[in-house]
C-alpha cells in the first residue's frame, strides 16, 4: 500500500516536472523569438541609416508661357454735368428771317423759359399772338399753345451757343393767319415783303369777286371763315355768299335774282328741292359750312340794320 502510494507522489512529481520543463520550453522559444524580431528590427533600422543619400537629378523644367496680356477697354466717359447753356444770351426780342414772326423771351432759366410769340400776314392785316411757358430739358424746350384765334400749335425752341432755333406748326388751322415758322431766329427786325402769290385780303378777295364772278368764298367748305374776311362785303352780297354754301350741294331757289345769279355761273346745277333740301341740311353741311353760314347770317343781319 504504502508503495502504491509512493509511486503516485512519484508519478505526481514527474508529471509536474514534465509541465514546467515545458512550460519554460516555451518560455524560452518565446523569448528567443521576440530577441530574433527585435534584432532584425534593429538591423532594418541600422540599414534604413546607412542608406547613401541620392541627390536628385536636376531636370531642366521648361517655363510655362506666359499668357500673352489682353488689352483692357478703356470706358467711354460719362459726362457728370448735364448739358446747358447760358440764359442771359437769350433775352428780349427776337425775329424770324422774313420779318412775319416775333418772340420775346421775358423769362429763362435752365430749367423753364416764358415768351410771347406774335405771327402776321405779309401786308400785317391780320395776326394771331400768344404767351408760352415751357419746361427746359438740356439745351431744348417744348411746348403747345392756344393762339389769340384759336389755333393750337405745338413746338420747340433750341438754344445754341448764342443762336435760337424756333419751330412751331398749327395742325389744323381756323383762321388766315396761323403760327408756323421754322428757322434760326434774328436779333435784327426784317419788315415783310408782300408775297405775290400770298391769299388776297379780304377787300381784295371781294373785288376779285366783282369783277371775275368766282366764288366768294372758295374755301368756305374746309376751314372757317374770319370777321375780316366777311366784313368786308355789303348785305346783298352776304347773302349771296351764304346761299353759296348751299349752290355748291345743288339746291334750287325760288327768288328770282338768286336763281339768276346762281344759274349764270357755270359750275353751279341746281337738282334738289328747296323743301327736301333744307329737311336734310344737317345731314348735307360739315361743321365748317355750318359754322360759316352762321357766322355769315349775323354779319348779313348786321349790315342790314345799318
């Protein structure tokens, strides 16, 4: 028993010895392991050091082009002062060339100009006015006005180093005499030269009438007519101008010196009944002849009663 014993504590022992001897076998490979990797570590290091350092080789780097510079536009100036003029060289009077136009500039500033503005006939027999104001824009002005007849007329004045230029025009005149010039205007006053090939005046557009037989007034149908012009003409003689209106849209007459009258000029064909003719009238006359033979009705009752 007790041998039995004594080889187990021996067989205990060995196996002991056994599992020491190996675990320090390990122990060992493990050591000389890690001393092998930190040798070869060192020596890769070492080598890593004494290395030759290699000098680059120099490689000629061909300069890039330079961009060929682009020519930067210079900028058009913009004026910082607006465009202006001198007012004092434009004061008072001034004139058109053929002596028919008057202005006079009693106000201007850069910014506004008042003028009265003064139109004749050639043989200064008639003549409209009007006074104007108007806004400045730079070295301009327009503007549009009623004259002392009743035309309206639109326009523009230019002030140029010293000069004025006027323009003014009437789209649809009613009288004789209407504003419409355009030209470079004058310090100096011309005296108008009659035009022969002007409209007679009143008086003279009645003679012409005696003596040629024509109509008295030719224009009747397309623009009104003045005082002046029908001034002129006695009674009977309006009353043949008015019943002229109605001749030229062809209306019989049934007095007698009417008829005559009528029936010896060549362009007149009497075909409408008086009565027809005088219920559609309204329907017949434009606002010109309408207008006319009104206006010649009271000059005619005028020089009657006189």
């Amino acid at each position: 028993m007790k041998r039995k014993n004594r080889l187990k504590v021996l067989l205990m022992i060995l196996i002991s010895l056994f599992i020491i001897f190996g675990a320090a076998v390990l122990l060992l490979a493990g050591f000389r392991e890690s001393e092998r990797k930190d040798r070869a570590k060192k020596e890769a290091l070492e080598a890593l050091e004494n290395l030759p350092t290699a000098a680059p080789t120099g490689v000629s780097a061909t300069p890039s082009p330079s961009p060929t510079p682009r020519p930067t536009a210079t900028p058009t100036p913009i004026p910082k002062e607006k465009v202006s003029f001198n007012p004092d060289d434009f004061w008072n009077y001034w004139y058109s060339k053929d002596g028919l136009v008057t202005i006079n500039i009693y106000d201007i500033s850069q910014e506004s100009v008042t003028f009265s503005f003064y139109q004749t006939d050639a043989g200064q027999t008639q003549a409209v006015s009007a006074d104007v104001t108007a806004e400045v824009a730079g070295t301009a002005a327009a503007f549009s006005f009623g004259d002392s007849a009743g035309n309206m007329a639109s326009g523009n004045l230019t002030f140029d180093n010293g000069q004025l230029y006027l323009r003014v025009s009437t789209a649809e005149p009613v009288s004789a005499v209407y504003p419409n010039v355009s030209c470079i205007m004058t310090r100096t006053q011309t005296q108008a030269q009659p035009d022969p090939t002007a409209t007679p005046t009143p008086a003279e557009q009645a003679q012409n009438t005696a003596e040629t037989g024509e109509y008295f007034f030719p224009e009747s149908s397309s623009r009104y007519l003045t005082d002046e012009e029908i001034s002129v003409y006695s009674a009977e003689q309006l009353e043949l101008a008015k019943n002229e209106i109605y001749a030229r849209h062809g209306r019989k007459f049934v007095t007698d010196y009417i008829s005559d009258y009528f029936n010896s000029k060549s362009w007149y064909q009497g075909t409408v009944d008086p009565d027809v003719f005088d219920a559609q009238q309204n329907e017949i006359f434009n606002e010109y002849e309408l207008a006319n033979i009104s206006k010649i009705a009271q000059w005619e009752e005028q020089k009657a009663s006189q």
